[in-house]
C-alpha cells in the first residue's frame, strides 16, 4: 500500500532522513519507533506533502505521491494526526469532526444556500455527512462531548477528537503521529481496542509513530526503528526490541 524509497530529507546541514526504505502492505499496523529527533514526523510530513524531499519517492498504491500537496495526498486516502493537537479550540466536537467531510463535500455554495428545503442537494449532503460523523462518534465513544467546545475536554479526549477528524475524511491509510501521548494508561488500554477496531471493522491500514514499547508490543504487524533518519532494525515488535542497535539508541 505505501512505498518508502531512499527517501532523504536535508534542513541545512542536518540530515533529517538518509536514504530511508521501507513498504508497509495493506491491512498492517506498522509502527515507527525510535528516540527524539530520529525523523519520523519529518517522515509523515514528506509522505503528507507537507515537505517536498530531497531526494527519493513516496509511493501509494503504486501511484508515486511525492511532492503533492497535502490535500492532493487527502483526496488519494491518507489521513493523519498530529504530534501537538491541531483542533479548532473554540468549536465543538461534532463541528470539527465535520471538518474532516470537506474533502467529499459536491455541492457548491450556490446549492448550500438552499439547504433549508430538507429535499435539496445541498440538505441531502449535509445529513450523509452528519450520519457518518455520527457512527465515528459511536466508534471512539465521544457522545459526552459532542456538543462541547475543545477547550472544555481533557487532553486524552481531544486526541480522540483529532483521530475521529482523521477518520472522517473515509482514509484507506491513517498515519497517527503519537496517538497515546499524554494519556494515561487506562485511556492508552482503551487507545488500543480503537486502533484494532479501526483497523478490523473499517480496513483501515495504520503506520504509527509511538514511543509507549508497551502499546507497540501488544498492537504492532511490524516494527521499523529509526536513529538518525537511518533504519537500524525492522521486522517484528519482539524482534526489534531485542536488537541491540534499538538498545542502543534508547538507552545509550
């Protein structure tokens, strides 16, 4: 589903990715591991479209991505979440989760000033949208905070927003950039059932970046570690963990 070749990305003198490789096949959980500063969210940036590389090229679904702009890459099926939360603070839950039915919006602004006949296009639209972002809401069990403002919600419950956002633009490859961050560990159990849920009820393919080795043991197909925008081992989560370059990396 997604191709990784001999991606590199330079800012300056500091080598951000060198030459980096790797395929992730449909139906995976694929993980990316390694310490602060390795180049993985440089990784889903240039994947993303929001940094074009220096060199190499992205692949999806045999189609090569590199360089498109982030909503070119939204429209192919990619979907990601951020490492710092990029909610829209003074909107409610259901508001921005709409956000996320942009891209699969055909009706213009013309049709939506008509949307006060319940039999226009415009109206129709509208309550297939709302009907989608419902059954995401019933997925990550966000019905308390359906109406309320984000900055009313704990930390733990605005990741959910932000993943059920993703969700919402209908992705066949989701990147979630530290999905666990922040949350405690009963919110990280709960985490878990939704990635796998996400994955076996909605066929969704998942890379994720995560630095919790517990939740990447109990979830992960396969395991790539990064140092230095380099691999330094791949394969299963047991495998990786046991290398000693990972070893390395994370304990000195």
């Amino acid at each position: 589903m997604l191709a990784v070749c001999g991606l590199t990305q330079r800012f300056g003198g500091l080598v951000a990715l060198d030459d980096l490789t790797f395929q992730v096949e449909e139906g995976m959980i694929y993980s990316i591991i390694g310490p602060n500063g390795a180049g993985k969210s440089t990784l889903f940036n240039c994947v993303c479209g929001i940094y074009r590389p220096d060199r190499g090229a992205v692949r999806f679904r045999e189609e090569e991505i590199t360089g498109r702009k982030p909503h070119q890459v939204a429209r192919r099926g990619i979907a990601r979440t951020f490492q710092n939360l990029e909610l829209f603070r003074h909107m409610t839950t259901m508001e921005n989760l709409m956000l996320g039915r942009h891209l699969h919006r055909r009706s213009g602004i013309w049709s939506g000033i008509t949307m006060f006949h319940r039999r226009s296009r415009a109206a129709r639209e509208e309550v297939e949208h709302r009907e989608r972002v419902e059954e995401i809401i019933d997925l990550l069990g966000l019905h308390a905070a359906r109406d309320r403002y984000i900055w009313q919600l704990p930390y733990g419950t605005q990741k959910l927003v932000e993943l059920g956002r993703a969700l919402a633009t209908r992705p066949s490859l989701l990147l979630l950039d530290e999905p666990a961050a922040g949350m405690n560990f009963e919110e990280r159990q709960d985490l878990l059932f939704w990635i796998g849920d996400i994955r076996d009820e909605l066929g969704v393919t998942i890379v994720m970046i995560e630095h919790n080795m517990q939740m990447v043991m109990g979830i992960s197909d396969r395991v790539l570690a990064l140092d230095f925008g380099r691999t330094i081992a791949e394969g299963t989560a047991s495998e990786v963990a046991a290398h000693p370059e990972v070893v390395r990396a994370y304990l000195g």
